[in-house]
C-alpha cells in the first residue's frame, strides 16, 4: 500500500503513467534532447549524464513539492516523455503542470490529451489541488489547442517571457479550477 502511494502507476487506453526508473536513462535521455520539444518548451539548459541519473533518482518517487509522471505507449511499453505537477502549493492548493513528448511521430496521436486528463485528475483527486495552472508560449498553437480542449481558461500574457532564435516570445498562462474539471468531467 505504501509503495503503491509512492510509486502510483496509472493505467490509461493508450499510454500509462508510471514513476521513473533507472532503467529508463536511454528513453530519458533521448527525450531530453529531442530538439523540437526542447524549442517548443523553451528549454535550453544540456544536461550531464550524471545530473540526468541524480534526476532520474531523485523523480523516481514522489516528492513533496513534485509528481513526475513518466508516460508510456502501451502498444509498445515505449517512453514517450513525461506529464509532471511541479511548484506543489500545499496551502494554496495549487501546482503548474507540464508536459513534453519526444519524437514527432508520436504527437498529434491523442497521447497528450490522454496523459494529461490523466495527471489533472490525479492532481484534483489524489492530491486534493484546487488550482492548476501552466505556461504556454505562443508560438504552440498545438499544445494551446489541448489545453483548451480540454477545459484551461486563459488568463493572461507574460510578454516577452522567453528570448529563443534571436527575439522574445510571449508566455500565455491558463488554469484549471477543481469545480470547472468536476463539472467537465465529474467526481471521482
Ligand atoms: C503538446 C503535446 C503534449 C500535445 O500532445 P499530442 O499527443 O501531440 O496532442 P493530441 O494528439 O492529444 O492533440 C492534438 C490536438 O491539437 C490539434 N493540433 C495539431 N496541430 C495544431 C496546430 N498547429 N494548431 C492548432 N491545433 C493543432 C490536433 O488537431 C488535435 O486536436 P483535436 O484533439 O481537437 O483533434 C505534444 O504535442 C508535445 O509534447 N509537444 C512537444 C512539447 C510541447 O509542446 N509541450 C507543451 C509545452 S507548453
């Protein structure tokens, strides 16, 4: 029981959701040098390999500021990315959320929907959060789209949040409230 509270793994259609493992240092690695998730995230920070094993360890349970979720295809047992609630607020009740997948082969499959479906109601039920909220930068019309498909209201405009290829881009911030998920897509 314990463990299943550290290590929860979720079961979904098409992808699951589980904790990191060490075995997962390839998959891992791979994705965090997929070019067009790192742009499209606005990541720009190379990591070492042993600051992706120290990661890796320290994302294999649950922490209490951070849920990192691994996502997987079930059809092949492959590592698509990950879907995680960082900045954990536990007197606000509130967390960011995010989601990068690596290989463009694997996006525009539903996957992402699904995952974060998943994480959203984890975080509402499991975690009991109120309020979830995230960044996206303008110039993602695809990851705008699922947010919105799937219930986040935007809220406002960080401009010029990100300077990537030579110019600064605006950072759109959306969130889900726990009464508009329950009302979208019901109780537990
Ligand atoms: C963003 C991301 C998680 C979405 O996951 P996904 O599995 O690719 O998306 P899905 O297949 O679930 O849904 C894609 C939807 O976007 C729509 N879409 C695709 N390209 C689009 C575009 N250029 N403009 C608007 N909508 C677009 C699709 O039609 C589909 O909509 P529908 O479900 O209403 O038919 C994934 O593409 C990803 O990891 N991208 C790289 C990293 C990233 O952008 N992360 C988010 C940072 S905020």
């Amino acid at each position: 029981m314990q463990e299943q509270l550290k290590k929860p793994h979720i079961k979904g259609t098409m992808i699951d959701l589980r904790m990191a493992r060490e075995s997962d240092w390839d998959a891992y690695y791979t994705f965090l040098h997929d070019a067009e998730m790192n742009r499209l995230t606005g990541s720009q920070t190379d990591f070492t390999r042993e600051a992706i094993e120290a990661w890796i360890h320290k994302i294999s349970v649950i922490n209490d500021d951070r849920v990192d979720f691994m996502i997987i295809l079930k059809e092949t047992d492959e590592l698509l990315g990950e879907v995680v609630l960082n900045e954990i607020d536990p007197v606000n009740r509130s967390a960011n959320i995010r989601i990068g997948m690596q290989g463009s082969q694997h996006r525009g499959k539903g996957y992402g929907s699904e995952a974060m479906l998943h994480m959203l109601r984890y975080g509402f039920d499991t975690l009991k959060l109120h309020r979830i909220h995230l960044g996206v930068y303008a110039f993602n019309p695809r990851a705008i789209h699922v947010y919105e498909k799937l219930g986040f209201q935007r809220e406002g405009i960080e401009r010029d949040a990100l300077y990537l290829d030579g110019k600064f881009h605006d950072m759109i911030t959306m969130a889900m409230l726990e009464d508009e998920f329950r009302a979208l897509y019901g109780a537990e």
